[in-house]
C-alpha cells in the first residue's frame, strides 16, 4: 500500500507540473523562461505529462482498491501549485547589474554595411533592438555616426548616475540570458526597471578596461508596457 501511494503521489506531482507547462504555454508566461520557437514542444510535453501520469494513478488505483492519498502527501503539490498561481517576473535589472556593459566582438561582420542600410533620415529616428545596437554602435560605428535611433528597453541603473537601456538575449532560455546594454546619456535615470522607449543620436562609445560600451545621446524618453515578449 505505501508504494502504491508513492506511485500516486508522483503521478498527481506529474499531472500538476504537465498542467502548469501547458497553462505558462496557453497564456504566454513561458515567454519569460524560454524563447518563442519552444512553444509547441513545451505544450506537447505538458500533454503528454499528463496523459501518461493520469492512466498510470487510474490503473494502479483500480488494481488495488485504493480510497485516496494522506493528508501530508498533498502538501508535495504545494510547489507545482505555486507555478499556476504565481506569476513570475522575467529576468531585469538585478540580473543586468550582474554583467558587464561591454557587447562582445562579433564573429562574422555586423549586419550593416554602408549607410544605405540606415534609410533615410528625414523618416525620423531608425528603430532598432538594444541587442544590435548595443554591437553595432561600437563595431560599426562609421555607418552610425550622426544617425538617430529608437530602442526599446528597460532601465538599468548604475553608478554616478550613469544608466543604461536594457534588453536581455536569450540563446536558449532564461539560464543563459545575456544582457544587452546601452548607456543613456544627457537626461536623468527613470525609475529602475521601467520600461521606456528612448530616441537619440549615436554618442562615442565608452572605453573600459574590459572593452567599448555602446552609447546613445538621449533626446526623449517615452515610459512604455513592457512587451509580451520582453527578450531579445
């Protein structure tokens, strides 16, 4: 009987954690763990979880007439019930503040090559992500000066009030996010973590010991929503 209770209980765990990857999957909150293209593997293993955990628990409750589970095994499930209530911030300044501001050197040349790539700048500040700007900024600089820029990003404050605009890459999931910086210079830091869409001009990167830091001179700060996806 004790065994046959250990069976139930993993499999009611396994039944709750396949329920919780398909609820973060169906309403989007797996975008602040994993990237866009994980969707459907995410939902089809959370089915399956299910599925296999909820014929195991019937077939051996039936075998061997069992009524239920204690009352202290249901306090395993507290965990699983956390991730479908609770509602987990992504990854923000704290983590951002941990790395360094420096973009590294690109393997292959940057995407721009000549300033037909910018457009015209009579449409108004060129939109582009933090993640290429803050590379394309130091690495590709004589295509960038004089230009004007829109990033989307949120806050991340540093010292001697210096801050930067932020947005964090992601190769895979959130255990090897990457933070993208670029430091924001001639208007005040907003409040940490605020997301803000920023316009300027390219500024001369900032040197340090461990390499260049791309930098914008900033015109206006807009406060914004932060987007569903919020990695780059």
């Amino acid at each position: 009987m004790v065994v046959v209770l250990k069976r139930n209980v993993a499999g009611l765990v396994i039944v709750f954690v396949g329920a919780a990857m398909v609820q973060l999957t169906t309403s989007g909150t797996y975008l602040r763990y994993v990237k866009p293209g994980m969707r459907w593997m995410l939902l089809a293993a959370g089915v399956v979880l299910i599925a296999l955990a909820v014929t195991d628990v019937v077939v051996r409750s039936r075998q061997t007439h069992d009524h239920g589970l204690p009352r202290a095994a249901w306090l395993l499930l507290v965990p699983v019930f956390a991730l479908l209530v609770v509602d987990p911030p992504a990854l923000g300044a704290d983590a951002a503040q941990r790395q360094s501001p420096v973009a590294a050197k690109p393997a292959k040349p940057a995407e721009p090559q000549g300033n037909a790539y910018w457009g015209d700048e009579s449409h108004g500040p060129k939109p582009i992500a933090v993640r290429d700007y803050s590379v394309w900024a130091v690495w590709e600089k004589e295509t960038m000066q004089g230009r004007s820029f829109q990033l989307t990003g949120f806050v991340t404050p540093a010292k001697n009030g210096v801050w930067y605009v932020t947005r964090i890459g992601l190769t895979c999931c959130v255990a090897d996010g990457t933070a993208f910086m670029v430091e924001a210079r001639g208007h005040a830091a907003p409040p940490k973590n605020q997301w803000i869409m920023v316009t300027g001009k390219w500024a001369e990167p900032t040197k340090r010991v461990d390499g260049d830091v791309a930098a914008l001179t900033v015109d206006t700060v807009k406060p914004v929503t932060a987007p569903v996806n919020p990695y780059e």
